[in-house]
C-alpha cells in the first residue's frame, strides 16, 4: 500500500504517540522494524509514525510489549484510532471543498470527551449564528469567494451535531468582553449572536464565562485557542487559530503550559451566573 499523501490529523497523532513511545523506550526505528516482520525497515516505520501509512491494532499491541509500556488505557485509545476509517464521517463530504484544516477541527471535536475555548475577540465556532459566522468568513483576508463563504457556514454548523449525541461533551467557553461589544455583521447580526449565546448557555452540558474589561488580571492570549480533552489525557490537544489557518498542537509542555492557562482564565473570568447577567447587561445597550 503506498503512504497517504495527506493524513488526517488522527492518523498523524497515533503516529507521533507511536514515536514518544519508542523514543522513550530507546529503541531505534530499524529495530522496530525488525520486530514487526522482516519486510518492514526504517523507512516504513518512519512512515507509520508520521501517519503515512497505517498500521494494524495488533502490531501496536505487540510494539507495546516491545517498548515495555503498561498503559492499557492509552493502548486502547490508541488501538481505537487505529481501526478509523476515513471517510465514514459528515465532514468527509468537504474533502476537497474546503482545506485540511476545517476538517481536522470537525474531527478533534468529535473525538473529544470536553472541550475548553479562550476566546480574545470571538465566539466560539460551536456557539456562532449563521449570519455571525458569514461576517467573520466574508470579512477574512485574502478575499473568501462567496460560494466558499457558504460552504464554511454550512460546516461550522454542522459542527453542532455533537452536542445531539445522548452524552454531548462538556463545552466550556471563556469571553473576552471585547469579542462581546464586536459589532461583527452590524448591530443586528451582534444581539441576535448574544442572544444565542445565552440561548446556549442554558444547555447543560455548557459553561460559559466571561473575562470583563475591570478584571485586574491580564490574559496575554490574542488568538482562539480550543483545549479537546481526548479519552486519555496523552491524546489531550490545543487547537490555535490563526487569521491564515489553525494550528494543532499536542507536546507535553504545550499542553501542561495551555492547561494551566485555561485554569488562570477560569479563576479570572466572572462566574456562569455573574458572565449571563453581563451579557444581558451588554446585549440591552446594543
């Protein structure tokens, strides 16, 4: 079977779980190589870890017995992302349509148990009207052509199927006052965005808390940033998003030094009932 051209950031992250765990073990690629059948080399373990080629649960079985790691949780997790199959989900029907980057949050998202968003002058995508999310796409630089505008709103909504599931994941979203008082699309375009927000901050499963101009704490964050807790906290990722594209990270100091960030903006932030009467407060002078 010849490497994936473009892997899908899953298949991409089993592959570099599979390389921490060798590194740690000390075991170099053409050893491992050795281990899983006489055909395969260096270059084909290279491959795997980089999410070029995929790899079967029961050669990760036996790499973990070779690098003498006893995490069954993360065996299992691992061994799940193993048996995916692309193309078997919504977001697969916009390969080709929209870039690589749109997917990989579709698909980050539908995998994570929570998710936790800092948003500095934004709402998050989850919690974005149509006509809120067509101004922030229609206003994007280079210019977005007008059919392509549409296409990404339809996907940004779409992303909402996985708060229909039976156990939605818990979504919690820190504000930034600024992103609040954004007129984006004009005054009405703005209330009735903060409308839904309220509207959505009702659900159960969502936590929303606002960060106000007064606070005496700075939060040094001027981009979007999405924490997805995966089923094992070595599968937890950050998502950044850029004007020009996202970028997905998952080293274990990013992740702790993010980790800790979200919880300074937690403690900074006005609580669930305090950031809806803000936002009523804000919502009235529009």
């Amino acid at each position: 079977m010849p490497p994936r051209d473009n892997p899908t950031a899953r298949q991409v992250r089993l592959g570099s779980e599979l390389r921490k765990l060798r590194e740690r073990a000390q075991v170099t690629a053409r050893d491992a190589g050795g281990l899983l059948s006489t055909a395969t080399d260096a270059a084909r373990i290279s491959n795997i870890e980089a999410g070029r080629l995929g790899i079967s649960e029961e050669r990760i079985r036996r790499l973990f017995t070779f690098y003498q790691c006893h995490d069954e949780d993360l065996l299992t997790a691992l061994c799940a992302v193993a048996n995916e199959r692309r193309g078997t989900h919504w977001w697969d029907d916009y390969r080709g349509t929209l870039a690589p980057g749109f997917l990989d949050i579709a698909e980050l998202e539908h995998h994570a148990v929570a998710l936790r968003c800092l948003q500095p002058v934004t709402f998050p995508g989850l919690l974005q009207t149509e006509d809120y999310a067509r101004a922030l796409f229609g206003g994007a630089i280079p210019k977005v052509p007008a059919d392509e505008v549409e296409v990404r709103v339809e996907h940004r909504m779409k992303r909402r199927v996985i708060f229909d599931r039976p156990e939605p994941p818990q979504f919690e979203a820190i504000v930034h006052e600024a992103a609040l008082r954004m007129r984006v699309g004009g005054r009405k375009v703005a209330r009735e965005q903060l409308d839904y927000l309220l509207q959505a901050s009702e659900q159960e499963w969502v936590t929303l808390r606002v960060i106000p101009f007064t606070s005496d704490d700075f939060i040094e964050v001027t981009q979007t940033v999405m924490f997805a807790s995966g089923t094992v906290p070595q599968l937890d990722t950050v998502h950044i998003d850029t004007p020009f594209g996202g970028r997905l990270l998952d080293a274990v100091a990013s992740i702790d030094g993010y980790r800790a960030l979200f919880e300074f903006a937690e403690q900074t932030s006005l609580s669930p009932e305090e950031s809806r009467s803000f936002i009523h407060h804000v919502a009235r002078e529009l």
